[in-house]
C-alpha cells in the first residue's frame, strides 16, 4: 500500500439482504444499512452497494506506553508498546473513559493519516517491540489493524489487542490470527449489565474469551471494571472468576479496576479501593493465579506472586515496576514453579510514562 493511504477503504464482512439494505457481520449487532448509513460503530458505512471503512489509515494519535497500563502484566513486563487507536466503538457504555474518541463524530477529518508501514516504522524506530491497537475497540477497524498487523510482523515487532471482544466468529478468527496478546474487557457477568449499560451482551464475549484460550496462542489477560453498585457485589465476582477458573484455566491473569465518575455516569461514585482488595480476596478463593488491583496505588495488589512459593517475583506500583524475579525463561528463581506468560531478558522497565509520538510522513 505505501505511505498512500485510502479515505473509503473497502471494508469486509457485509452481504447483501433481499429487501435492499447491506448487513456488516463485523459484530453481532448485525446493523442493517441503506445507502449513506452507518453502522452502530460509526466507521463502518455503506457506500452504494458497498461497505467502507472510513477510518482506515487514520489515527486520533500515538503514543509510547509501558505494558502494564494495556493492562498486560505478564506479557514482556517492563517492555515499551506503541499505542494508538481512531474513533467509534461498536458498544455504548455509559461508562465510557475514553468517550471523546469512541463516540466522536468528527474524528473522520481530524485525525493523524498513518499507512500500516509508517506505524510498523515508527515502533522500530521508537524502541518499542510491540504496537497496541487500544483507546477505542480495534474490532471495528479490523481491516487496517489486520494490515498493521502483518507490516509489524515483517519487523519483528509484536502485536497487542485491547478490546471488549464483541466480534462475530470469522472475522475474529482473522483478528486474532494475528495478534500476539489480548487485554479483554470483561465488563460484568451479567447479561442485564451487559443489555442495560453497554447495548451489547455477555455470551459473544465469552464465546471470543474461549476461542483465545482454546483455540489461538493469543497471550491473553482480562479486565473488569468495578462500578459501586452495579457489578461488584460478592456473588457476581465469585461467578466471573469461577467461569475463568472453570473455563480458561486458573492461569489467565484477571484485573480489577477501580471506577471514576465518566460520561453518562458522573453521578456514581468511584470505586473505593477496598472493593477492590475484596475482589481480588474473592477470586483467589475461587482459584485464580494472578489477580491484580488497577487505577489505584495498591503494591500488594500489583504485585506478580509465585502460585507455587508464594514469594513476591515483580512488585509494581500502578504501572511502575519496582522489582523484577522471574527468570528469563519464565521461572520462580526460588521454588522453579513455571510462572505463565511471555517473558524474556529483563533490562529494566521503561516506568509509569506515556510520550506522545508524532509520526513523520514519508517515512
């Protein structure tokens, strides 16, 4: 493709409906769209009798992020990742912490123009040895993360995921065929919470959750968000982390996260940290290795521990590491238990910062 970048990209996963109208097949929304309409997400729209990605090539910015704040605590921990993402999203959340890209409707002619090439390029350039798809859902500009994807490859550079996981079965499995790690947002284990707050629902995340750790080598971690009062009661956290125990085994890495007022939700308080401290009480109860606290200052609670000796292997305050003991090849240095996840030579982190990065066209 080259530095040229396409305003109307040809978008995949769309037929045709007997009555006239296109459906995308991207997500389960299923939107059904006539000519000049856009799906739910926003860049995905019908352009005569095809479908367009418009936000194809173009960015609402980049950045250099340590890991951990994906969140991925167990991914080359310490490491750079370069971060970017455009605009829509194909859930609603009331919630939302980055509505002003996800909901933007404006994006389409104000954001950074960068070619798969260029973003591959600046990674290398930068230092970072992975590039992450976040800020706004990677699913709905699949085609151009996709080719992302392939030009980081080419580089050796690694690829993240950081995503709700609301995608239909064929597209994600080219998704994440080439993906190298996945942050998954676990919103709630309720389908209500999921119907009333997110105009999605649950069983398509877990059905993608599955299919990463049955079926793909995706190295992949999960997100909850707690919200006072609407999905951080006892019960609800014992059945999120007794489906995870049961289905994706006691090794996948869950975060729980505190809430702040946001959005269409600025009258809910924030999250008290001792819910979170609870939460985490709760699912190591129920069996799970590697339970981190997030947004808060909480060193117990982001703190990798050996599920075999229980020694402390990498402190972390927020997303700053303070000490590092796991072996090069993925080992407590005490008892020899297998500690999961990617891991590697550690030659320091790169600490609790975020540096804009401006492309250079023509690169």
């Amino acid at each position: 493709m080259g530095n040229d970048v396409t305003e109307l990209y040809p978008a995949r996963w769309w037929h045709k409906l007997e009555d006239g109208r296109i459906q995308c097949d991207l997500c389960p929304r299923d939107c059904r769209l006539h000519d000049g309409q856009r799906g739910a997400c926003f860049v995905r729209m019908r352009e005569g009798d095809h479908m367009v990605l418009t936000t194809y090539g173009r960015s609402s910015g980049f950045c250099i992020d340590p890991i951990e704040k994906k969140p991925l605590n167990h991914f080359y921990p310490g490491l750079s990742v370069l971060s970017f993402g455009t605009a829509g999203c194909n859930l609603a959340c009331k919630f939302c912490q980055n509505w002003d890209i996800s909901k933007s409707r404006d994006m389409d002619r104000l954001m950074d123009k960068a070619s798969p090439e260029q973003i591959a390029i600046a990674a290398e350039n930068s230092g970072c040895k992975s590039v992450a798809f976040t800020y706004n859902d990677p699913v709905i500009f699949a085609e151009y993360a996709i080719d992302t994807a392939h030009a980081c490859h080419e580089r050796g550079i690694q690829t993240v995921a950081v995503t709700a996981g609301y995608v239909h079965a064929e597209p994600r499995r080219e998704f994440y065929a080439v993906m190298d790690a996945a942050n998954v947002d676990l919103k709630a284990f309720t389908d209500d919470f999921y119907f009333k707050l997110t105009g999605a629902r649950l069983q398509p995340v877990l059905d993608t959750l599955a299919y990463l750790h049955h079926e793909t080598k995706v190295w992949t971690e999960i997100t909850t968000l707690l919200i006072p009062g609407y999905n951080d009661s006892d019960q609800e956290i014992e059945r999120l982390s007794r489906w995870v125990r049961q289905e994706l085994g006691p090794d996948v890495p869950v975060h729980f996260t505190a809430f702040h007022p946001d959005f269409k939700m600025i009258d809910v308080p924030s999250t008290p940290v001792e819910t979170l401290t609870r939460a985490r009480k709760i699912a190591r109860t129920e069996g799970l290795h590697y339970i981190y606290t997030g947004n808060v200052h909480d060193t117990d609670g982001g703190t990798t521990f050996c599920p075999g000796c229980g020694e402390a292997l990498i402190v972390r305050d927020w997303h700053r590491i303070l000490d590092y003991k796991v072996t090069e090849d993925g080992y407590c240095p005490h008892c020899h238990t297998a500690i999961a996840g990617r891991f590697g030579r550690y030659e320091g982190a790169f600490g609790n910062q975020r540096i804009p990065v401006r492309l250079r066209m023509g690169a």
